[in-house]
C-alpha cells in the first residue's frame, strides 16, 4: 500500500485493529478439530527476508509476543483489510526455529514439511470455503 492510494479500492489507511475474522478463525478450528488437524491460534510475526532470522532475533520476535515467524502473511492481510475482505490466515510451521537450539536451515527438510502437509491445509481451505458457500445460499 505503499504510493498513491486509490479510495476505491480502500481506504489510505486500514485499520488493522482486529485484521482476522473472529468467525472465520473459529469456522476453521472446528473444521481443524472436526478433521484431526492440528490447529493453534496465535501471533504471526512478518519479516521482511528473504534471511533467515538470528537467535537474537527470533529471542526479540518471542518477547514482543510472536508465536510464529514468516516472510508471507501479513503483506497479504494488510492489502486483504484495505479491500474490505474478510480474512482469515492459515500457516504451516515447518521449522520450530528454537534459539537456543537453532541449527543451519534444512530447506528440503522444510520445503518436504510443507508439502507433506498441504493436504491438510487444502482440506481445511475447502472447508472454510464450502461453509461460507453454504451461508450465502
């Protein structure tokens, strides 16, 4: 959003006070629950990257209250509330990022993470969607 804002598309400045859709988050952890998966609330922290983070900075990201470190999500929640959407955010965490324990990054091991899980996250997608399809009938 950063430049010239056009209005029609949303305001100049989005109010991010409550981004998430309280009723979509709850929808797709009962969708979760109803499917076996395992889902959390929690913070996502967005980092500009494309770097991994230091042990100092995943300490800093978890005392200002992240619970989940990426490079995607927010930008696309920030553009979603400017269009007036309702939003609701899915991550798949594919490394645990422990600073204490923080080894060399593994991108297979992630890249295969994420891909033994999409799935899961396509199930809990469709669901979301079919019961909101099912609300505008």
């Amino acid at each position: 959003l950063i430049g010239v804002n056009d209005d029609r598309l949303g305001p100049r400045f989005p109010d991010m006070c409550e981004p998430y859709d309280r009723q979509l988050v709850e929808v797709a952890l009962e969708i979760a629950r109803k499917e076996n998966i395992v889902a959390h609330k929690g913070v996502f922290v967005a980092v500009a990257g494309p770097n991994l983070e230091t042990r100092a900075e995943y300490r800093m990201l978890r005392l200002a209250g992240a619970d989940v470190v990426g490079m995607s999500t927010v930008p696309e929640v920030i553009v979603a509330v400017h269009a007036g959407l309702r939003v609701v955010g899915f991550s798949i965490v594919t490394d645990m990022c422990l600073p204490d324990a923080l080894e060399p990054a593994n991108v297979e091991k992630i890249i295969g993470i994420a891909n033994d899980t999409e799935p899961k996250l396509t199930k809990l997608v469709i669901g979301v969607l079919d019961h909101e399809k099912q609300n505008l009938a």
